[in-house]
C-alpha cells in the first residue's frame, strides 16, 4: 500500500509542480482544489488542508472547520495536465480531526468495518458500467418556459444520413462500426497507467447511439469506489478535449438501450472466499452467498435511493425493467450470480445489477454489502433463483413467482427506505441522510414541474 513517502517521492520524480485535491460531495460529484506541491507537505497527511469554505458544497456545519485529508493510496498523474499529481482525499472536522459526517467515501470504509466485525477480512467489488460518448448535445436552459428542447447529435446513431449506421442491436460492434474503439483505448489506457487501475476489459455498448462499456477489475471495496469515480473523470475529460461529450445519465435517448452499472461482490475470509462452495450444485455458491444475496432482496427497495437516485434513473428502468429475484442467468433480475466457469474459486461474486453510473458509489457500495450482511445475520434465504427470461413476463406472470415490483419513482423508493432502513443504523450517518433526501425531493418535485416533449405530442390537441 502506497504511503506518503511515496506520494512525495512521486511529485519530485515527476516534476509535478501541482496537487490537485479531490472529494466528493453528498451524491458523488467531484469538487477539487488545487494547492502548490512547494506548500504540500508531510502533515497534509496528518493534519489536513485547509481549502477554503466548504459550506458552498456541503452546507454549514456545527462540527468546525471541513479540511482535506489526502489518501496517498489514490495518488496518480493527470495526463492532460503533465504538471498535476492527483490525491483523492478525505473530509475532516478541524480542530477534532474527526471525519466528517457528510463524507459518503466514509460509508464504504464504515461497510468494511462491520464486515470485518463479522468475521471477513475483506470485501473485493468489481465494477463494469455503460455510458454514452456524444457528438453534441444541445439544451435550451435560458428559456425552459418555452418547452422541450434538447438536440443530440451521434455519429453512430440511425436517424444519421449514413446507411452505415441503420441498426438498433450494437452490442460487441467491431469497427469500421465502432468508431470509438481507439477512444475506448484511450481511456483503458490512461486509467491503468496513470492512476493504476486495471480495466479488464472494454467494448461497443447495447445501444447503437454511441454507447461504450469498461469493466473494472475486483479489487477492495473502497479502492474499488475511488476506481469507478477516477474512470468517471478520465472519460469525460478525454471526451472533452476530443471536443465530444460523455454523459453517465441513464436513459439520456429514447427508444435506446439505457446505461446501467454492474457490481460483483465477494466476501473474504483471509484467501477463502466466503461465497464459494464446490460441493454446491446451483452455481457453486456458498449458504453464506445465499443468505448476503437474500439480504439484498429484502432491502432492495430501500437500496434504490442510492442505486438509482435521478428520476431519469426510472424512465431507464421502465424502458428496461428489472425484478427482484435472483439466478444464473437473468439480465434482469436484480442479482445474477455468474457460474460460467466452474470451480472458480477466487472469481466467484454475487452482482448487484440493479444501479445506474449516476450513484454515487461509495454510497451503492456501502449500502448493498450492509443490506447483505443483514441477511448474512439474519440468515435470509432468498429462495430457488428463476433462470427464465423474465423480460418477456406480464405483471400476472411475475406474481406467480412471487416477484414482487420494484419501486416505480425517486419518491416510493424513499418511502421504501422509511420503512425499511434498519440495516443501515450506524451506516449512512443521518445528517448525510437528511441532505442527500432532500436533494432527491427537490429533484422529484421539479422534474414533475415540466412538461415532456412527449405530453406536447400526445395531449397538445386534447
């Protein structure tokens, strides 16, 4: 593990001449400050940095002064920026040195402790996910009053001119149909060489409108969060500097495939993996993966305000729904259990397959292996996986298996949470709670303010 002395030993071997520091707010958007590598120093690490008033992002609070403890863990150069050292740090409160109760980074590292109360010595997360690379993307935001107005512009996508691109299934395109492969590259390869994350591998998305897909390798479920969010920063500064547009929004086309993030989750104890068992006949998969994956289904209501926390997050999961069960093969049930290869002992993981790139993933990450080891606990069997297609099934269909519906809005997965938020007690602290829910009303209730292009099209002439 990298400590503070390597950090340094890196500035001084790279020239870099900046410190470029970055957290994270409430629902996991990058802030950053940037001080002087002659100032940064070695009790940066011990002490924090002071970067000014934090109460622009986080509001004010009664705990003191918000300073900046770097992780030297996260350290890594910024391509685009060849005099730049990035640190992903942590929130404190000054005087106390406290952690600040707002931090959501805070959230996973509070998960792996209780993980560990229990008896594991760690939790692995690999993460794959999808996002939209764009051309253009035009909004009128000075004048909403004058209805919807938002243009998109793909070189990929079928309402182009060009007979090239005339189809809706693109999943594992080959070029000349991707055209974003070299970019794809691009990114794989400034991830894993500049901030020493692997990318296991990369391809052309289900949508034919420029959609990309990368996965992640597993590795420690904090690190892992720290992975997702510096990939996140990579793809949409190349995509600008290329002069195109990445988004992470769900569903940002109709009619298209929306983009979703898959996360693959393992228990250790020491190099056992606790969700692996070779004498299991479905999937080879241990009764303690069997009770963390009932867990998840009986929180996963609740779970969605943190998984899918945008009302866009909804429309992309009434275009392409999701069920609350489990098996080997389904896409769409809300934990798949991969059993490929068999005897696999180390790769074995329960994926969460229910969240979208827009979570804020210390929060997803956090509260899912909480909603796990609740089952683990309470030895929450989740009963015979469904290896059917369930895509295909109507609402009657779904009730003969006793699959029961996942909230439809921001607003019944928030009723969900209220009635079902046990399993986080000592978690989510209840002043990020309380911010984070209020941002998430707020967004409900202006959402549900505007007209869609949609209702202009079919009620206009009511």
């Amino acid at each position: 593990m990298p400590t503070p002395e390597d950090v340094f030993e890196f500035i001084s071997s790279t020239n870099s001449r900046w410190v470029d520091l970055q957290f994270f707010d409430v629902e996991g958007r990058l802030q950053r400050t940037t001080v002087n590598a002659r100032e940064f120093d070695q009790s940066a690490f011990s002490k924090g940095i002071h970067c000014g008033d934090l109460k622009e992002v986080f509001g004010w609070s009664d705990e003191g002064e918000l300073v900046l403890l770097p992780d030297p863990n996260t350290y890594g150069k910024v391509p685009w920026e060849p005099s730049t050292v990035r640190l992903i740090c942590n929130l404190t409160v000054s005087p106390k040195g406290e952690r600040f109760l707002k931090d959501s980074r805070y959230v996973s590292e509070r998960a792996a402790m209780n993980a560990k109360a229990m008896g594991f010595t760690n939790i692995t997360v690999g993460t794959s996910f999808e996002f939209y690379v764009l051309d253009n993307v035009t909004v009128d935001k000075m004048t909403p009053q004058r209805g919807p107005n938002c243009l998109i512009e793909s070189r990929e996508a079928p309402w182009t001119p060009s007979p090239l691109w005339n189809t809706n299934r693109a999943a594992y395109f080959a070029q000349p149909f991707d055209t974003l492969y070299t970019a794809r590259t691009q990114i794989s390869e400034t991830v894993e060489d500049n901030f020493r994350y692997t990318i296991e591998k990369h391809y052309h998305g289900r949508s034919a409108s420029g959609q990309q897909a990368l996965s992640l390798a597993p590795i420690e479920m904090l690190w892992a969060a720290d992975a997702f969010q510096t990939t996140k920063f990579v793809i949409r500064n190349l995509a600008f500097i290329a002069n195109s547009l990445a988004t992470f929004m769900p569903l940002p086309i109709m009619g298209e495939k929306g983009s979703q993030m898959l996360s693959s989750i393992t228990l250790w104890k020491g190099d056992e993996n606790a969700f692996y068992d070779s004498g299991e006949e479905y999937a080879q998969l241990s009764q303690t993966g069997r009770y963390f994956i009932g867990g998840i289904l009986e929180h996963a209501e609740a779970l969605m305000v943190f998984a899918n926390p945008t009302p866009n997050s909804y429309r992309r999961l009434a275009a392409d729904p999701h069920q609350s069960t489990w098996g080997k093969r389904s896409s769409s049930a809300v934990v798949h259990v991969p059993s490929e290869i068999k005897n696999d002992r180390k790769g074995k993981g329960v994926s969460f397959n229910l969240a979208d790139p827009s979570a804020n993933p210390y929060l997803v990450f956090g509260t899912v292996v909480a909603a796990g080891l609740d089952g683990v606990k309470n030895k929450k069997d989740p009963g015979k996986g469904i290896d059917e297609d369930l895509s295909e099934k109507d609402e009657e269909e779904l009730k003969e298996l006793k699959i029961k519906p996942l909230p439809a809005n921001m607003m019944e997965a928030i009723a969900a949470l209220e009635s079902d938020n046990k399993f986080l007690k000592g978690l989510v602290p209840s002043e990020l709670l309380e911010s984070y829910l209020e941002d998430k009303i707020e967004e409900h209730k202006e959402q549900s303010k505007r007209p869609s292009a949609y209702e202009f099209e079919k009620y206009f002439n009511m």
